[in-house]
C-alpha cells in the first residue's frame, strides 16, 4: 500500500510539473493574462481540484478575495484546457513524434515475403530463476499469498505470449491477404475485415480488434498501422471481384495528381475515370473520398493553380 501512495505521489507531482511548464509557456499579452495566470498557478498548488462544484467555487471567491470571480472562473477554464500527462505527446530530439513498428514484413534470401515480430517493441518479462527454485523447494509450505502472486506472475507471463502469438498470426495474415499490397503499393490493397479475419483465425472479432489497435507494420511501402489494411469492399468491377476503400482512394489521388492544372476534373469526370477502369461509384461518393483526401473541388484547384 505505501508503494502505492508513493507512486500515486510521484505521479500527482508530475503532473503538477507539467500543467506549471504549461502555464508558463502560454504567452501574457495584456495584464489580465498575467493575474489569470498567477490565480491558474496558485489554484494548481494551493487548491488543486477544489473547483469541480459551485459550492467550491463560492468557497474558493471567500478565500481569495484578490482575485475577481471572472479572474477565477477564466483560471479554472484555462486549467481544463492544459494538458495533465507528463510527457506526453512530446516530439524527439527532430521534432518528429517516432512510431515503432510492432512487427516487419521483408524478403528472405529465396525471394520471399516473410513477416516477423520485432521483439524490442514487445515487455521482457521473466521469473527469476532463483525464486522459481525457491517456489518449488517450498511449495509444500508456501502461504497462500506466495501462492496467488506466483500464479499471477505465471497468468501474466502467459498473456504475454498469448497477445505475441494472436499478433504473429494476424500478420501472417495480414501478408497472405495482402500479397499484391506489398509488391504494388495501395492501388492493389485488398478489402478485407476484422469479422473475416476472426473467422478465418478462429478468434472473437473484439479479439483482433485489441490486438491490431495501435500496432504498427513496417515493409518496403512504409509504416503502416494494422488497421489500415482492414477495409471494406466496395465498388465491384466488370467481373465481380470489390475494391478497398483505401485502393480506390489512391487511384483518385493518381488521376488528379495527373490533371491537367488548368482543366482540372470535376467530380463527373472523376466518376467517368474510375468507370473506364471498371470501378463504378457514385458522384457523391467520389466527392466523399476527394474530401477525404483533403482535396479541394475542380474549381477551387483551378483557383489555387491560377494564384501560382
């Protein structure tokens, strides 16, 4: 239990740390500022979370008069908005914030996409030897806590390698599914979906879902999240077969990188262009995936040619 307040002490200090750094990065462009700061800076150290109720609030304008109810009310919205994690979100040395990839797809030496599990990015947890020994010299004579923070050790150990070996299979696959994605690019990613893939591995759906939420893969395309080679079909082609939501998107990205800038397509041309590849969809679907890409309509494209 004292381990626990210590390190729920640590952590509120952190904290404490991180919203004063936050305070005193905030620029004080007028006199109100400053007094809105210093009320934000002696409510974080002095009468931290004694604010959440209006009957705190009350109590907070009795005990600080010097500040204006308007002066508190203004601290306490500037609190809510820092940020209370320490360190979190904060870039590396390039100001870039890095991922690491949870597994890697390559060639081997035959030719052959592989895919493995990078074992850095995974907890190295083991037992003791010495207290393993110690255990089963004592197991006769062991009390009951020894015994149920030994099976937990084990539990945990074993969850471990459970989640390691779900996340080899889903990339085993992810690249058995997703052969074309990994020699071609995105313009031959594959529809594929979480609820296929839980049958096929004989897993529950909310399963894989954990598993491939905020995990990375790394190939010779990039790095990619798993989840974005989950996807569904749409658009089926002359001869039945569907498309990905993200392989179409990339086509659409293709064909205006490839316009003319001063006659760009519109949306029905856009639509005619996928249709010649046998891709049918409709306008206001185009027109979603454009605004998904973040690319303006024709007309402003054209604008913003014209303005360079």
């Amino acid at each position: 239990m004292s381990l626990l307040v210590l390190v729920l002490g640590i952590y509120r200090n952190l904290c404490y740390c991180n919203w004063i750094i936050c305070l005193l990065n905030l620029s004080a462009e007028s006199v109100d500022n400053d007094e809105i700061h210093t009320c934000a800076r002696l409510l974080i150290s002095k009468h931290f979370g004694q604010w959440l109720s209006t009957h705190q609030f009350r109590q907070l304008c009795r005990q600080l008069p010097q500040f204006s109810a308007n002066t508190l009310e203004a601290a306490c919205k500037l609190i809510g908005a820092l940020n209370p994690y320490p360190c979190y979100g904060l870039p590396d040395r390039n100001g870039i914030l890095s991922v690491r990839p949870d597994m890697e797809v390559y060639i081997n030496k035959s030719g052959k996409w592989q895919i493995r599990l990078l074992h850095d990015t995974f907890p190295q947890l083991r037992i003791e030897p010495g207290v393993e020994e110690w255990i089963e010299q004592k197991s006769t004579e062991m009390d009951s806590m020894c015994k149920n923070k030994w099976q937990e050790a084990q539990t945990c150990l074993h969850s471990l390698q459970m989640r390691k070996t779900t996340l080899q299979r889903l990339g085993e696959w992810i690249l058995q599914q997703q052969q074309d994605f990994f020699n071609f690019g995105s313009l031959a990613l594959a529809p594929l979906t979480i609820k296929e893939t839980a049958q096929a591995l004989e897993l529950a759906e909310s399963t894989v879902s954990r598993a491939i939420n905020q995990k990375y893969l790394t190939c010779s395309q990039g790095v990619f999240p798993l989840r974005y080679f989950f996807n569904q079909s749409v658009a089926a082609t002359d001869d039945g077969t569907g498309n990905s939501q993200t392989a179409i998107k990339s086509l659409l990205q293709s064909i205006i990188n490839g316009e003319d800038p001063q006659h760009p397509y519109s949306d029905t041309h856009l639509v005619n262009h996928l249709a010649k590849q046998g891709i049918n969809l409709a306008r206001r679907t185009v027109a979603k995936y454009r605004e998904d890409l973040k690319i303006p309509p024709a007309h402003q494209r054209k604008v913003q040619y014209t303005n360079h």
